[in-house]
C-alpha cells in the first residue's frame, strides 16, 4: 500500500471500545442490551460526520475511518459499500499486553471483512518489561508474516508508555518525558519490532513537538530499505490545540502521510448528545465540522502546499 500511497490517509478514528463502555456510558462488561444498542448508535453518528465531511468536500479516497468489529460491523460494512478507506484493529481492547480479539481465529475475522487496512494498538517501552515485550513481539510478526503473505497492509498503533522509573526522572512531569525521552524510545521500539519481524506499512506515532523528532522516526521507520514504509500522527485523546500542533509538525516532514484522530473529534459532541443537549443529526455535523478543519490544518502545513503558493 505504502509505496502507491502518495496523498495523505485522514482516519477518522472510533475502534475504541472501553473509551466508550467506561467513559461515554459508565458501563463495564457484561454490557446491557441498552449500553450496546447506544454504542452502536454512537458510531453510526460518527460514520454519519464521516460521510458529511467527505459530501462537504472532503476527498473520499482519504476520508477513512478506523472502526472494530465489536460495535460497528454494520459502519463497518457501509464503509465497504460507500467505498470509504477502511481500518480495523485486530487487538483485544484495554490491554497492556498486546493479544489478539479473536484469539487464533484473527485471520477469519480479518477475511469476513476485508478492510483497507488491518491495526493494531501495541504499547511497547523498550526499556520496559523485557519478557512482556518479548511476547508481543512474536506474537506481533506472526500477524505481521501473514498479513504480508496476504498482501494486506498493516497499521500499526504504538504508544510508549513511561516506566515509573523514567517518569520520576522528570519529577512525574508527563509532558516533559513526552517532549525530552518518549521520541527517542519510540524510535527505539520501532527498531526492536522491525528485529523481531514486525514489518508494518504504516507507523502510526503519538503526536511529536519538533520536526528534528519526526524525521527521525520516519529514519528509523524507513531503515534497512523500507522506503515505501510512511508514518500518521495520532490524536491521542489530547486537547484541540496539542493535535493541532502535532499535524502541523507532521504534514511539514516528509515520510508522514497523514493522521488517525478520535476521541479528539467526537467524545465532547457525544456527551452533550447523550446528556439531550443535541441531536443525532446536530452531534455528527459537530464531528464533522471538526474533522474537516482537522484535515484542512494538515493539508495547509504539507510541503506541497508552500510550494504551489510560492
């Protein structure tokens, strides 16, 4: 995929499951009927903003969503239908360690959707648990083999979460080991998966400060001659200002091709829809609104934009 893939992928993401169990509907497993009907709701308003972004103007073949199979099969298969680029994660959600939902039967799974691209969500800190990290890792390029040997293409999600240890180093200060240490393990932790086996076609990175930082990624991601290999910024769930500032840095550095935002969109637009405060109708103009200036922040900071203006 990567090495045809020249304009930027806007994912519109909402695979999350205990974000919304937990944190829109205050519910934990075994899931009522009524919590699993209204999450299943909750999805079809965000494919909704999708689809109203993409009748606005923007451009269909890089609108995609990121949705799971647990809740939005049916989104799931409009998007096929709508031909909209579609992601799905293969992962067990809320997990620290990296399994897969399905168990052995993930390729299954992967083939009764086909989706455009297969993800994963790993957190993965090299100076971590080395047996945990072990595990994932192998567990991560048999997925990563198959899904090669099936010409499928694989997105890949890491976070690099702090130990205790290197977050006390910056006195529990999240955004300073964010900005001084996490670019560096990230790169760190691509280069141990991509030893191990674990061969994506796109990275996609928690948001970067400087553009010195993103390069490097996109070095490292791009080593031992994976030149088709491309990176996305992820929102991260992060206040509108933060992904504001990570597009920006991303779009100016070649290598990245676009972003996967979620929560960032559509969690406050879901609230007030589940509080009576807006309609269904109402609640996916907002998240559409907001994708579509998120996707104008990132075309308007690419290089290829400066240079037509000059």
């Amino acid at each position: 995929m990567a090495s045809s893939y020249e304009t930027p992928l806007y994912l519109l993401a909402f695979d999350h499951r205990s974000s919304f169990e937990r944190g829109l509907f205050g519910a934990t497993p075994p899931l009522s009927p009524e919590v699993r009907r209204g999450i299943v709701k909750a999805k079809q308003t965000i494919f909704d903003a999708n689809q109203l972004a993409v009748a606005s103007g923007a451009p269909r073949e890089q609108a995609g969503v990121l949705v799971d199979e647990e809740f939005g099969s049916a989104v799931a298969r409009q998007s096929l239908e709508a031909g909209v680029p579609l992601a799905m994660p293969v992962e067990r959600s809320g997990q620290d360690e990296f399994d897969f939902q399905y168990g052995s039967r993930f390729a299954e799974h992967i083939e009764a959707f086909d989706p455009t691209f297969v993800k994963v969500l790993v957190r993965f800190n090299p100076e971590g648990d080395s047996d945990l990290n072990h595990r994932q890792t192998e567990r991560l390029a048999c997925l990563s083999t198959w899904l090669r040997e099936q010409h499928r293409t694989f997105l890949f999600e890491l976070l690099v979460p702090a130990t205790t240890a290197q977050l006390d180093s910056f006195e529990g200060h999240q955004q300073d080991y964010d900005r001084r240490l996490r670019p560096q393990l990230a790169g760190e932790a691509i280069a141990s998966l991509q030893a191990g086996g674990v061969e994506p076609d796109i990275w996609k990175i928690e948001g970067l400060d400087s553009k010195e930082d993103a390069s490097a990624l996109v070095r490292q991601a791009r080593s031992g001659g994976r030149g088709h290999v491309v990176c996305i910024v992820l929102g991260r769930g992060a206040d509108w200002d933060s992904v504001v500032r990570w597009l920006e840095v991303g779009a100016s550095v070649p290598g990245f091709a676009g972003f996967a935002v979620g929560r960032t969109l559509w969690h406050d637009a879901l609230v007030d829809n589940l509080a009576g405060r807006s309609s269904d109708t109402e609640t996916a103009q907002v998240i559409a609104d907001r994708y579509r200036k998120l996707i104008d922040v990132y075309d308007a900071a690419a290089p290829r934009k400066a240079e037509a203006a000059s």
